[in-house]
C-alpha cells in the first residue's frame, strides 16, 4: 500500500512540474512580447482600436505558435525515447553480454562488488523488459514520456500565452487614447511581471525577489525600446 501510494505521489509531482514549465514558458512570452507590442503602437497611432486590433492577432499569432513549438518539443522527446527503446531492444537481443556489461558498470559506479554486479546483471537478463527498461533509465537518463505531453503541452503553453497577452491589451479596451492606455497597461503589466516572476523563481529554486525584479525588468526594457523605436521611426 504504502509503496503503490509513493508511486501515485511521484507521478503527481512529474506531471505538476510538466504544467509548471509549460505555464512559465507561454506567460513569460505571453506578457512581455504583447505589451511591447501595444507599447510600440503606442508611440505611432492615435487610435486604440488599431491598437486593439494589432495585440489581438499578435495573441492568437502567438500563441498558435507557442502551442506548436511545446507540440513538437513533446514530440521530439517521445519520438527519441521510442527510437533508443527501439535500440535497446535490439542490442539485449544481439549482444546480451555486451548489455550485461553495461549493467555491471552502472552498478560498478555506485561500488557494488564484482560478484553483487554480476548477480544482479544475470537476474535482470532473465525480464528482458526490465532489462531494458533498467538500460533505458540508468544507462541514457531517459524516463518514459507521457503519450500525451505533446498534446497537452500545446494546450498549456497556448493557454498561457493567451491569459498572459491579454494583461497588457486590457486597458486599451477601455480608453480612448493609446498614451493613456500605455500608462494603465504599464503599471498593471510591471506588477503582474513582478508576481509572475516571483513565482517562476520560487518554482525554480532561485531568490524570489530577485527574479520578479528580473523578470519585470526585461518586459519593461522590451516595452520602452518598442515604444522609443516606433516613435523614432515613426516621426
């Protein structure tokens, strides 16, 4: 019971994780390149509507795009696992000593005695699944991707994408002017930036406060040097 209830713990978390990336990498494009966006507009058209326009097919541009980098991501990552099991299989059938070498030099690694690496190399040939599965975990690194990563990840990072372009766009739904518009997205975009990467760096292991400042950081650089260049250009 309590083995089984581990199991289910650990693949819990593994999932969690995939959701927690997947979210980090369709909002931190999400808020940053829209609002850059919006903020160059900004500087060059007196309409929010053209404003409105651009932001909204910049959103769905990217995060169709978004969706579809995280989809093949996904599957790249399952189409090379199945091509080294694929591998696998073949060398326990055609050189089993070579693999049961391999097998005693993973164990070799973590100190084992001769006699416990060829022990337990002969009783993993005997389940050439474990075997293989044992070769294909400890010997590449590679854990068995879910079937459904790819899709679900496309879902997730488009999602994101979306949720995270709209926090910049939305004053400009409810002002007349594109300048004033600026100001509310400015101010609700920096501080959603803040929050955002607080969180990404509390998730990731690095110090929280220094991240947000980061992370606000780079979306407010990217925005003032799109808004700058349209009006350099744009006279």
């Amino acid at each position: 019971m309590d083995g089984h209830h581990d199991h289910a713990h650990e693949e819990k978390h593994f999932r969690s994780s995939d959701l927690i990336t997947d979210i980090v990498i369709g909002m931190s494009d999400g808020l940053t390149v829209p609002f850059a966006l919006a903020a160059g507009l900004s500087g060059t058209v007196d309409s929010t509507a053209i404003v409105v326009t651009a932001g909204i097919a910049e959103i769905a541009a990217g995060s169709i795009a978004m969706g579809l980098g995280g989809y093949l991501a996904g599957r790249t990552e399952i189409d090379h696992y199945n091509s080294e099991l694929k591998r696998e299989w073949e060398e326990v059938d055609i050189v089993p000593e070579k693999e049961k070498q391999e097998v005693r030099d993973v164990f070799a690694e973590m100190g084992l005695s001769k006699h416990s690496q060829d022990m337990i190399a002969d009783e993993l040939a005997k389940d050439k699944q474990k075997w293989v599965d044992f070769m294909m975990k400890y010997e590449l690194g590679l854990d068995k991707p879910d079937p459904k990563r790819a899709r679900n990840s496309a879902f997730n990072i488009g999602v994101s994408y979306i949720v995270g372009g709209l926090v910049p766009l939305s004053p400009y739904f409810f002002v007349e002017h594109p300048i004033d518009g600026l100001k509310w997205s400015a101010a609700i975009t920096v501080v959603c930036l803040l929050i955002f990467g607080w969180f990404k760096a509390k998730f990731t292991g690095q110090k929280p406060l220094q991240g947000a400042l980061k992370v606000a950081a780079i979306g407010s650089v990217a925005a003032a040097a799109a808004f700058f260049i349209a009006r350099l250009f744009g006279g």
